[in-house]
C-alpha cells in the first residue's frame, strides 16, 4: 500500500490530520480526518476504522494512471499542498467573519441628496417650463419660428394629465385657441395639434377647451344667429356643472357678457345673457336647501363643495350687474319683463341696497304694476286667461316688498 500523505490543518478547537486515501484500504487514526467522499469502513477482525478512496474518486483516481515501460507511473489524484489548504481554510472564516461588517456598496438617500446639493444642480420644472414658454409665446419679440418651436415643446408636455391641467389653469388655451386664428398655417397645424393632445382623455381640459372657445368667440365679432347658438351652447355647458361655472367666472365670463348685453339693442341677447344668469343663480339655491339626507344621498355633500366654489353673486355684483339687469324692464315684450323680474328677484340678496338708491329701477316697477293691473282689468272683462299677467305682478310685488 501507498504510504499515508497527512496533512494538519489549525482549528479553532485544536489541530487534526487530514489523510489522503488511495485505492487501498488503510487504517485510521483517533483524530485523523477525510476529505469528503472518501469510503470509510469498520474492520470487525482488528476493531479498526479503515479509509480508501470513494467509489466515484477511484474511478477518477484508476484514470489517471498510466503503464510506461511495463511499469506503472501514479500520478497523484489530487496533489494538496498543506499551506494552500491552511490559507483555503483561513479565508473562509475570514469571509464568514466579516460578511456581516462589510460596508453596503450602496449610498444612503441622504448621501445622495447632499452629492446632488453640492453640485448645485437648477432643475426646471414641467410647470416652470410650460411658464416660460407662454410668456416667450406671448411676447412680441418672438417670431413665426420660435412659437413654432415653443408649439412643439408644449405638444410633448401636455402629454402628461396633469401638464395639461396645469396648462389651463395658466390661461394657456387662449394663446393656444390664437394661434390657431394665425394667419401662419404652421402655427394653425401645430396650435390645433397642441390642444388635441391636451383635451385627449383628459374630461378637465375638454371642459375647459369649449369653454374657452365660446367665449373667445362671443368676444369677437360674429353675426347675431351664431352669437345666439353660441350663447345656447355656453347655457348648456353651465347647466348644472359648478366646475364650468366655476371656469366660466375665472376666465371673464361674466366680463365678456356683459360687453354683450350693452351692444344689444334688440333685447334678444340679454334676455338670454340674464335667463342664463338666474338658471345658476337658481340652482345653487336650490341644491342649497334640499336638504336630503347624506345617507340617502351621498353625492349631495360633493355638490355642496363644488356649488359653494361657485361665487357667482358677488361676481354679479362686481361686474355691474345690479344696474344692467333692471335695463331689460324697458323691453316692450312680456317675456323679456318677466325673465329680468325674476333675475332681479334671485339678485337681491347682493343687489338690495343698488335697488333701493336706482330711481329708474324704481319707477319702472311703479309703472309695470300700474300697467299689469291694467291688463288683468282688460282680460277679465273680456272673459281672457289673466293667469300670466297676474304672476307677473305678484314678481313685482315681491320685489317692491324687498326693496322697501
């Protein structure tokens, strides 16, 4: 048999020998140790363990010899040198020991913060940006070239939900909504691109998009059967949706109504301006007071909010309201009387005391009850329905019984 090869390791318990098994059987010391994979049996004649190669190792190990010369030349299986395995096993503690103080090969949150503070970055914002590029859209110096560059720019930014939200609250539609009236039609492709790719999916700036375009075209000049469709449409947009009315305040609307129902000689305008009016004006009363039950209604509580963002009297009363609205009494058409009445009535808890000091408001009302009186007379005595005539003078009525 091929003599022992030992080899001692250091451990921490103390020092043992590791034996290099071979194709023989060969005894086994007390304290001697194999490497793994090695066979190991119990001789029951002499009471000794015995150690020889694994079955796997000796195969590798009867491979690897080869006969020259009619005699065989060994090579070693696995040729250990004692130190290399000393260092081996001294790493692995090493390793071991100081897996769980090893310093992270990431930087801290804060580490980073400060990196970035010290290189004293400026980073524009998407709000900044979208700022910027409006007042340069907006400035006379700009050219043809450059808005279209800045066209582009917002094209891409709006993109983002919120950029074209934001955009809107900017007062950004409206040098949009210009540039597609330029005369450049690369401005009018690219403007009218910009607002389909701020309004696409997004239901606040749709809103605010149509609002935008109707009063921008009540502000210029258009015929009189489309400022009345236009009107129409602007009714409808309102009609019970204080987010637009809301917009409809912030963005003049009520500047721009106004201006219409001056130039309005006919009537037919602001008798349509004023109609407008007292339908939000009633609305917000009437969701006011319905007190229903939130567990019943649990949406009622939303509308409040909404409703009470809406400050759409003292806006009427800033705006001049309060002496435009008695002009339409002057009308000779029942109708437009009766619209304003009711206007006047829905206004009276910012209006009351322009009421009282308005002679002319004052008079009219005095002649529109000596006149209806007049009529519900004529009416009766022709065996006539008297019923309009009389709800017009029971407005008058209760309105008188206000301003005194």
């Amino acid at each position: 048999a091929d003599e022992e090869e030992e080899v001692t390791v250091d451990d921490d318990d103390g020092v043992f020998e590791v034996v290099q098994p071979n194709e023989q059987w060969q005894t086994l010391k007390p304290g001697q140790a194999v490497p793994a994979g090695s066979h190991v049996r119990l001789n029951l004649q002499t009471g000794e363990k015995e150690v020889r190669l694994g079955e796997e190792q000796l195969k590798y190990w009867t491979q690897q010899h080869r006969f020259c010369g009619g005699r065989e030349e060994e090579k070693s299986w696995s040729s250990i040198d004692p130190d290399e395995v000393k260092r081996a096993m001294k790493k692995i503690k090493e390793d071991q020991s100081s897996q769980d103080s090893a310093p992270s090969a990431f930087r801290s949150l804060d580490e980073l913060k400060k990196d970035m503070a010290e290189l004293d970055l400026l980073v524009e914002t998407d709000v900044q940006i979208m700022r910027r590029l409006l007042d340069q859209f907006n400035s006379s110096n700009s050219t043809a070239e450059q808005k279209l560059s800045i066209l582009q720019e917002l094209e891409y930014l709006v993109h983002q939900v919120d950029n074209a939200q934001t955009l809107c609250a900017m007062g950004g539609l409206s040098f949009i909504l210009q540039g597609m009236n330029s005369s450049d039609v690369r401005l009018q492709e690219n403007s009218a691109l910009v607002l389909g790719s701020a309004v696409a999916s997004n239901p606040v700036v749709q809103v605010q998009a149509v609002l935008q375009t109707l009063l921008t075209t009540l502000a210029t000049t258009q015929p009189l059967n489309v400022k009345k469709k236009v009107l129409f449409a602007l009714a409808c947009l309102l009609r019970h949706f204080p987010y637009a009315q809301r917009h409809f305040l912030s963005h003049g609307g009520l500047q721009i109504l106004s201006e219409l129902f001056r130039a309005d000689a006919g009537g037919i305008l602001r008798t349509r301006i004023v109609t407008m009016l007292y339908d939000m004006i009633s609305e917000k009363e009437l969701i006011s007071q319905a007190g229903l039950d939130p567990v019943q209604d649990p949406a009622h509580a939303e509308r409040l909010r909404q409703y009470s963002q809406v400050s759409l009297q003292e806006e009427l009363m800033e705006e001049g309201w309060c002496s435009l609205v008695p002009q339409l009494l002057q009308s000779t058409e029942h109708d437009y009387r009766e619209k304003a009445l009711r206007a006047l009535l829905a206004m009276t808890p910012v209006c009351l005391d322009q009421y009282r000091s308005d002679d002319a408001l004052l008079g009219s009302l005095l002649a529109l009850r000596l006149q209806y009186s007049e009529l519900i007379q004529s009416e009766m005595i022709l065996g006539e329905e008297t019923s309009y005539f009389t709800e017009i003078v029971e407005l008058i009525d209760s309105l008188q019984v206000k301003v005194k």
